[in-house]
C-alpha cells in the first residue's frame, strides 16, 4: 500500500489551521515521542509539554500557546486533538469488504439485506430483521428476529442482537457486544422467582459507538435509547429501560441500572454506577467509580468514594471512619449537623 | 399474529386477583404512562403513583392500598409486580424452534443430542456432551467436552460451555456467557507464575438465569455451584469455588471471588463485590459497589463506600479522610476507640 | 482413561520435596476435605489448617511448619501451593486436538497457517494473519488482518483478535477475550464527537494468561503491550497504549485506563481500578476495588474505600463524610492540616 502524499500545508488548509514554519510532506502520523521527519505529531495533553523540545516529528499540531516551545513546523489548532483526529483518519488503513452474503451465513428468508450489505462468514440473521446498504456484518455475528440495521452500521464481529434491536445509521459496535438480551426482570412469589417479560426493545441512535463486550438489554415495556452520538466504551452495562441522550460518553466498566435517565453531554467515568430509576440531566460529569445514589439536577461534577492511601494508612482512616458518627456527636454543636 | 384475546376477569380467575370495576378486553401490556384502553398495566413501584390519574390503560393491577386512586377498573393483588408477571407472560411472543441439528452444526459422534433439543446454525459440540430434550442451543454456541446440558434449558446465541459443565433443566443462558472457563488459579514459583490446574467443574442448578457476558469459572477440585433459582445478571463474574445457595438474585457486574460461600435468598447489589474464601449466611442484602471484607453471619442490609458529592465538597471530604485517625486523636477519649 | 501411576516418593524425587511417612501410590489430587487415601492434597492456606485432623488424603502436601498437625504421610515443600500446581498437573486431562484446519474454518488464502496449527469450527481468519506451529485456534473465534499467533497458543473458543494483535509464545487465551478493538479515542468538535482513529495494535509476550470476556484495546499509535507472563482474570478491561510489567497478575474486573504503565511483580486486586496516564512502579499491590488515581513510585501494597458496615450504621458515617471538612476545622488546630 503506497502511503498516501500530504503537506503540511495542504492539512492546513483542508482543516482550516495555520502553519508556522516550513512546509513539509506527511506521510504518517506518531506520538511526539516516536514520530520521524515524515510525520505528524500533535500535543494535546499538558502532561507531554516536555517531549515537545525533543521531537523529530516533521509537524506537530498545537496549540498557539504551546508554539514558543516547539522548534520546527506547526500546525496551529484551538484543538489540537480534533485536528490530529481527522488527521490521523486520512492515514487510516480501511479494509473493504465486498458487499453480498458470505457463503457460511445463515439468513432466514424473511429477513431482508440490501444487495450492498456486507454479511461475513459463520453470521446467522433471524426472521424479519433488515440490513441497510452500506452495512457490515463482520464474522461471527448473531441477529435475532425483527432487528433492523441502518445504512453504513458496522457491526465488527461476534456482535449479537438478540430481538427487537434498532440501529440508526453509522453505528459501530465493537466484538462481543451483546443488545437486546432479557432486561433483568424478576419478581418474587411464594419463595421463588418467577421472570417478568421483556417486551420491549433497544433503540441506538445514528452515529453510536459501542465498545468491546458492552450489553445493553431490552426494554421491560417500553425500549431502551440511546440517542444520537452516544459513545459507550467497553463493558458497560446498561440496564433496561435506560434512556441515555445524545452525545453522551461513558468509559470502561461503567454500569447504570433499570430505567434510569441520563441527560446529553454527560461524562460518566469508567467503573461509575447510576442507580436505577434515577434522572441526571444534562452535562454532568461523574468521576471514576463514582456511585450515583440520587438524581443529579445541576450541571457539574460528582465524585464519591476515598483517595488512595498505602495500606497501613487506610486501615487506620477506615477503622475511623465507621466511628465517625461517635467521633462527630463528642463535638460542641455537632447534634445540628446529623440528618 | 393474532393478539390472544382474554379479559379482566378470566385474568382475575386465574391468578387469583379482585376484579373491582368493569370488565374489559385485554389484548396487551402497557406502561401506566403508555398503555391504552384494551392494556394492562400495573402499579408496583410508589415513585410511578402519580401516572395513575392519567393512565388511559383499561385494566391497571395494583394494592388494595392504591385503588382508591384508580378511576377505572383495577384488578387488586397483594403483590402487583408478580401478578403483572404472571399476565405479561400470556402476551409474550415465543419463537419456537424446529427440532433437530442445524446443517452448519458441528456435534462430535460421541456427544448424545435428544431428537427433540433444538441445535442452531454455527454450534459445536464437544466429546461426551448431553444436551437433552426440549433444549435450545441458539446460534454460534460452543458446548465443550462432558458438559450435560438439561431438558428444556435455552441457550440465547454465543453462550460457551468449556468443559464439565452440568445445567439442570428450564436453565436460561444469555448471550456472552461462559461458564466453565479455568479458574484463575496461579502459583509463583521462581520468579515466574506457573498455572494451577483446574480439574472441577461447573454445576448449575434448575431454573436458574445467567446474564449476558457473565463469566463462571469451573472449579480448582470441587465444583463451582450455584443452587436452584439463582438469577444473575449481566457481566457479573463469579470465581471458581464459589457456592450461591438458592433463590439468591445478583445485579449486574457484581463479582465473587474464589471459594465464597453466599447463602440462599441473598440479594446483591450491582457491582458490589464479595472477596474470597468468605461465608455469606442466607438472607443478606448488599447494597451496590459495596465490597464484603469479611464473612457475614447475621442477615441484614450491609454497605461500603462514600455518598455521592459534588466534587468540590467532595476533594474536602476526601482529603481529611486520609487525616481521620489524626482527628480521632485529638478528642478527648478518642484512643479507646482505635483498634 | 487409566489413571496416571505415581507414588509419593516419585513425586518427591521429581519435584524436589522430602517424603514423611509411608509411601503410598497416588492416582489423582483432591481437598484436604474430599481427598481418599490414593489422592494427594495440600495445605497451603492456614484458613483450612483444622483440616489436617480428618483429612483422608493419602499424602498430604504442606510446610515444615505444619506437620506435626500431620498423623499419615506427607510431602514437605517450602511452598506448598507451587508443589501442588505441579503435582496436578500431572493428572490434568488435557484433551488432544487434530492439526488441520476444520472444514467449516474460513482462512484467507494470504493468511499462513502451520500444518502442526489446529484451526476449529467456525473460525475465520483474516488476511496476513500468522498461525504458528502448535497453535490451537478453538471453535467460533475470530481473526482479524495482520494477526500473529505464536507457538503453542491456544484460543480456547470465542476468541476475537480485531487486526494488528501479536501474540507470544504459550499465549493461552479464554472464551470471550477481544484483544485489539479500538482504543476509545474520541474528540468533541462543534458539539459532536469525532473519532480517533485507532492506528496501533496489541503486543502480548510469552506465556500470558488471559480471562474469559477480557478485552484490550490496540493503540492509538504505538501498541498496547503487556510484557511476559502476565496474567490476568476475567473481565478485566485495559485501555489503549497501557503497558503492563512482566509477572505482573490482575484479579477478575480490574480496569486500567488510557496510557497507564504498570511495573512488574504487581497484584491487582479484583475490581481495582487504574487511572490514565499514570505510572505504578514494581511490585505494588492494590487491594480489591480501590481506585488508583495518581502514580505510585514506591513498592507496597495501597487501598481505597471504606469498611463494610451494616447498613444503618454506614448510612451515619456516610452523612458524617459529607461534614467532614467541617468536622475538622472545629478541632484546634485543624486548619494546619488543610491542603
């Protein structure tokens, strides 16, 4: 594959950035502290500041703050990570798939794929359920009945929708992912469970991204959503019911239980919780294992949990901890404070 | 499909609920806030009381407590969430799969498959393995070697059996899951880890659910066990050695190291996690992300962590949990309370 | 199967541990509680010391230290739990797999796979990929492009390889896995998220152990490389670009983020959670669920959380964390402490 040929200067004028310094030929992308004369590298995060002086990086994008410390060629952005992305997709290596229906795939005949869908070898897709053009089934996956897969999805391998599962358009999804299972519905009766139905489906957004491993199960009634531009990491777990809006980013392990709403632009921290029946709204930002334990009405951000301590330390601060309350009432004027 | 046609009062007779008001015609299930004239829906949860005002549902199950703030007919249960269980269930669609081994299958000549189990697209079955009648083993599953699959279990898609797995009947397998897979046993020995083998197996008990992409590894020597009527729900791993007595629910990513023993009707919170080698009696109730340290013998609600804060308020709070004991100390009495 | 022939005096000359006792031959392994007079088991952990009294195990495996708790015969062993490992081992069933590539497999004819591999059902393998002598690929997995598969690997089932995953030498990988999906890179730009595109891959060194429904991203440029033997549970996610020391282990439903580097020799306690961009030196421990957010560049072992309480008691000490700011600066002196 012959790299592909840009300069410097033609990145900043597709991308509307200045360039400082000399032009150079691109024909690649590095981090500051490997990148070569024939790439590009970029500084985003102040933690890297210092790997600026020694680069060999042809050109780095920056910020115009950060410029006085870089040496060669730059590229000037307000964000320098945005710019570096769409960058950095230009030099993206894209495997095409070839668009009609692998030989090993089992396709029941009610179901229908649009001619320019792409379905991968050992996919097996159930009764009812639609593929649009543009859609890939990588190897492996498993789409149960009346699911319906829009145009451009690309669904990587060993994905499975079990039934009643909507995507939009654009949407990825990483192996493993699991939508549509049973929402985790079960009552009590004379000593043991009995199940609670789950009639409901999922409905994903144009534009979702959903990582390796990640579930999201099926609506009790209603569906589970996620709206537009929803970006879920992987192993998160989604409970039924969810409503999550668009633009809405959550990393690695995090969890939110049945029938909670979470707003748009929210941040949710990797390993988080939300517990069900909850509402946080809009543009909240929940630190790492964070336990959300009431609804969030005022943008911001909600941490929980204690700072790391070396071991001998912690013993002592948590044996006190469960005396707090003793430890609290021995002050003048502490009876006030107790809820 | 035609919608099954039943009324409020053949639903009154056969679960054994008061009819007060007219009869209807029910022809589905519906949210309170979503369900029309010919639906059912029900009040359980006190946070959804106010939706009962509005609710054009034509039938709607809730408490004798409630039914004063019902306009239109009710059906009155002691517990309305199982009733509406129990109706649910008359309304869901149940695929129904052909009997028999489907043609891309692979079953090994020593495997025995009842005629009357249903074997997807894409499944493999290992040496010596049973699969019984009237169950379903849905697409891409692999079923290893000695596993003994019961009558009437279902097996959604993409559900892995390593090796010396044994489900009871009517057991129900979502998508991701793998049970049997090798306990995470390691040794150091000079400075390198060496494996420690893991000869048990996996036994699971009747009519219990496990949730997409849980993980439950097979024992060091004895088996892991979960009794009769455990329900476990999504990504919840469970560590080799571990026994879950009865009618014991589990939330989604909870997690048990090795060698716990949980007892019968226990409910644990999502993402709490139990360490290993612990003793959980019946009837415990952990609240969720919170951590057992140590083995608990008297039933209850226990609990771990720290509420949720703005982040702000919460640095505060977090920075003098490291100078707790320092705080202690300086009150009058304090040192008594230190351990 | 006929069971292996061993005596207690083979096993001591072949593993280095002294006979006490009779010897007897041992045709299996078992607990300390379950074993009968031709099986061998161990005492490794004191916890299960009692045991020794009634134990029926024809030879017992322990420490110096503990047998004169010891009435039958005995194998000395400065650790037990290595002697043990080594000893079962020798009883484990180790299924023997056909070199070949099964005829449901679909190889892509650029890909290379050794005559001695063992491809199963229902695998796919994608263009340039690399299968080495020895390797055994299981049933239902899936490689992508640009994978290399070392000597003697075994995908047990379900395995995915996304594209640019390397693997070792003796790489033993559980159901489930995804290693090499996309890093979660994403920018926001005019309100909406861009995607990073994800050009590393995975490095994953000899003899590395890794737990059923684990993922790990490729790299964002350079790779995400975990060095020899390390070994890791079940659902455990590590971000794009972490590096992760050799001999280092992870218990079940530990997280690393983004660009974290883990030393050597370390124990990550289950449910732990690393932050990004951090460093942890050698040989740190980090007990279960605690949350590592700044660097650690001293050996030891660190917590996080707080104590397990029951329920009513917690909710008084978590009201009295919220105050604990306040609490503080009523104590003389308090403000000192401040940060």
């Amino acid at each position: 594959m012959n790299a592909p040929a840009y300069t410097a200067s033609m990145l900043a004028a597709r991308f509307g950035l200045e360039l400082r310094g000399e032009d150079h030929a691109i024909t690649g992308v590095g981090t500051l502290a490997d990148a070569g004369p024939a790439q590009l590298a970029f500084l985003a995060n102040p933690r890297y500041r210092t790997q600026l002086v020694d680069t060999r990086a042809g050109v780095v994008v920056l910020r115009e703050a950060d410029v006085q410390g870089r040496q060669g060629s730059a590229l000037i952005a307000r964000d320098p990570y945005a710019a570096y992305a769409k960058i950095a997709a230009l030099f993206e290596p894209k495997p095409t798939f070839a668009a009609g229906v692998h030989s090993t795939a089992c396709v029941d005949p009610t179901a229908r794929v649009d001619p320019a869908a792409s379905i991968g070898p050992h996919v097996s897709i159930g009764a009812g359920s639609v593929v649009a053009a543009g859609a890939r089934i990588g190897p492996g996956c498993v789409i149960g009945d009346a699911c319906v897969i829009g145009e451009d999805c690309e669904l990587v391998a060993r994905v499975t929708l079990v039934t009643r599962v909507r995507l939009g358009k654009r949407v990825l999804l990483h192996p493993g992912v699991v939508l549509g299972a049973d929402g985790f519905g079960i009552a009590m009766d004379a000593g043991h469970w009995i199940k609670v139905p789950q009639l409901g489906g999922v409905a994903i957004g144009d534009d979702c991204e959903i990582g390796a491993n990640t579930t999201i199960d099926r609506g009790a009634l209603d569906d589970t959503i996620l709206e537009n531009d929803v970006r879920l990491d992987n192993q998160i777990q989604i409970g039924h019911n969810v409503h999550i809006g668009a633009h809405t980013a959550m990393a690695g392990c995090a969890a939110v239980a049945g029938s909670a709403r979470i707003g748009r632009h929210c941040l949710i921290g990797g390993g988080a919780g939300v517990l069900g029946h909850l509402e946080v709204c809009d543009r909240v930002i929940i630190t790492a294992m964070s336990l959300v334990t009431h609804s969030i009405r005022e943008p911001g951000e909600y941490s929980s949990g204690t700072p790391l301590m070396d071991n001998r330390s912690w013993r002592k601060s948590a044996a006190r901890f469960k005396q707090l309350d003793r430890i609290a009432r021995r002050l003048p004027g502490a009876e006030k404070d107790s809820e």
